[in-house]
C-alpha cells in the first residue's frame, strides 16, 4: 500500500510540473527579442580618386594705372587735321579746311562702329558716306576713311590710352602706309575735312572717320523726296578755281539694312548708284540751272544728281545730290 501512495505522488508531482511548464509556455512573448551587437560610427574606406585637371591659362595683368582722363575728342580730331596738313603739305598739296558738317557725320559714324564693334563705310541703314553727308546737309562731294584700333587685356578690360597724341598720330600713320587711304589723304582736289573720333575706355575700342570733301559748287537746297512723275529745279553758281559745270543722274535702289555681320565682311567703298543720263545745265556767268522730269514709268529708288566741274585739267564730281523717288 505504501508503494502505492509513493508512486501516486510521484505522478501527482510530475503532473503539477507538467502543468506549470505549460503555464509558462503559454505566457511568453510569441516572439524572443535577438540581441545584437551595438556597432558605432564606422569610417568607409573608399578608394580615394585623384582628379588632375590641366588649369586654363590665368593671363598675366600688369596692374591697371590709374585711369587717365579722356582728353577731348574734338581738340583729337583737330590734332588730326594739323597731321593731315603736315602730310599734304610734305606732298605739295594744298592744306585743308576743317568742315563742321563732315565732322558731325564722321563723329556719328565713328560712335556706332565703336558701340557695336564693326568697321565699314557702310552702316546698320546701308548708308554710305554720300548718303550720310547729303543727309546731314551736305551738298558736296565727299570720301571717307576709316581706322580702327583695340587694346585690352585678355579678359576683355581695356587697356588705357596713356599717349593719346601719339596714338592719333600712329592711326594717321598707318593710313599713309595704306595705299587706298594714302590716295584719299593726298588727292590734290580735296579742299576740306571733318573727323570725327569715338573711344570705348571698357573694351578699348577707339574708331576714326576721316570725310574729306571737295567743294567747287555752291548748290540750292533740293527737296528730299519727288513722287514718280514729278520733276525737281537744280539750281547753283560754280566757285572759283572750278567751271565748265555738268549733270548726270544716277540710280541705285532703296537700301537695305546691314547686318553686323555684313558690314565686318565690306571692305573697299563703291557707290551702287550707276549713271544713266547726262543733262545740260543752262548757264549764266557762273551760275547754272537745270530741270530734272521722272517718269511715272521710272523705278522708285535714290537717284543722285551729280555735277561735275572742271578742276585743275580734270574733271571733277563736286556734288552728289540724293532724292527719294517713290
């Protein structure tokens, strides 16, 4: 018997045990938190890579002297009428008058080749130098030089003028040293000048317009415009050192607006107006006079009334009217 009650608590035991482990199974978390390791910042060791990068050439600039004033264009371009005259005169040429009106159009050409960085005889209307001269209230013949000149840094500052007469005068140099500009300079039928001179101190940029005219007619105003089927009176005295005065009408079309581009591709001025009629001035003394008729059949354009004289032996154009015909 009392085996018998032994083993009966041994199972009693077992089970209460039995019973508890469930228990306890059945109160665990369903999942068992994992500890890891803790791990702090940590350096990479990417494999460093070496750039060479060959440097743009950094430009060498000797310091900017302080800036010098700008002296006066105009007094520059009177400088210029005495180098002119000292050329002439070493030629055996006649010195020439300074003419208000040449020297307005040369300045205004000068400034816009200047401001935008172009050098013709053209300009951004497609004007010439006749057209601009007549338009400005010129009545005479006249021909142009131009000269254009840069110093500046490589990055584009420009540098100052120091020597601003010596400049003037290597400008006027180097056009005596141009065959075409030399000829213009020492034509022995000039009898005026005007120059007009535009320097841009940012870029460095400085630009010359030498007009030179000839002056051996005095000429009435002409309106500027006549409609097709109109006609026009020329009317003037010959001065002296001039006669024998004679008229011929060119043609040419309206122009055209130039380009940048375009006007830095020109290079030797030549009037597009082509001549196609002569006609006989009445004379009187040294006066002449003449009546010029266009046809309703005629083309609109420009026509120029040129007159030519005789001068020294030759003959001479020693005026370029313009009139619009529309």
């Amino acid at each position: 018997m009392k085996r018998a009650y032994r083993a009966l608590a041994w199972l009693l035991l077992l089970a209460f045990l039995l019973l508890a482990l469930v228990a306890c199974l059945k109160s665990a978390p369903a999942t068992i938190p994992t500890l890891l390791p803790t791990v702090g910042p940590k350096a990479t060791a990417f494999p460093t890579r070496t750039f060479t990068r060959t440097p743009s050439p950094t430009p060498t600039l000797t310091p900017t002297p302080t800036p010098t004033s700008t002296p006066s264009l105009s007094a520059l371009a009177r400088h210029m009428l005495e180098l002119v005259n000292r050329d002439r005169q070493a030629a055996g040429l006649n010195p020439l008058e300074w003419d208000e009106t040449a020297a307005q159009v040369g300045q205004a050409h000068a400034e816009e080749m200047v401001t935008h960085g172009y050098l013709s005889h053209w300009n951004f209307l497609g004007y010439g130098p006749e057209h601009r001269y007549f338009f400005a209230g010129g009545r005479d013949v006249v021909r142009e030089n131009v000269y254009s000149f840069y110093q500046r840094y490589n990055p584009g500052e420009g540098v100052p003028i120091e020597d601003w007469e010596g400049t003037i005068a290597s400008a006027q140099q180097k056009l005596m040293e141009s065959p075409g500009h030399r000829e213009n300079i020492l034509q022995p039928s000039h009898t005026h000048v005007g120059i007009g001179i535009a320097y841009d101190p940012k870029r460095g940029e400085l630009r010359i317009a030498q007009e030179f005219v000839d002056r051996y007619v005095a000429v009435e105003p002409v309106p500027g415009q006549v409609s097709l089927g109109g006609s026009l009176e020329v009317a003037g005295r010959v001065l002296p050192g001039a006669s024998s005065p004679l008229l011929n009408l060119a043609y040419e079309p309206f122009p055209q607006p130039m380009t940048m581009e375009a006007l830095n591709t020109t290079s030797t001025y030549q009037s597009a107006a082509e001549t196609y009629q002569a006609v006989a001035p009445n004379l009187q003394g040294d006066r002449f006079a003449a009546t010029i008729r266009f046809n309703a059949t005629d083309k609109p354009g420009l026509y120029h009334l040129r007159i030519w004289v005789a001068q020294s032996g030759e003959q001479i154009v020693a005026s370029d009217l313009i009139v619009a015909v529309q």
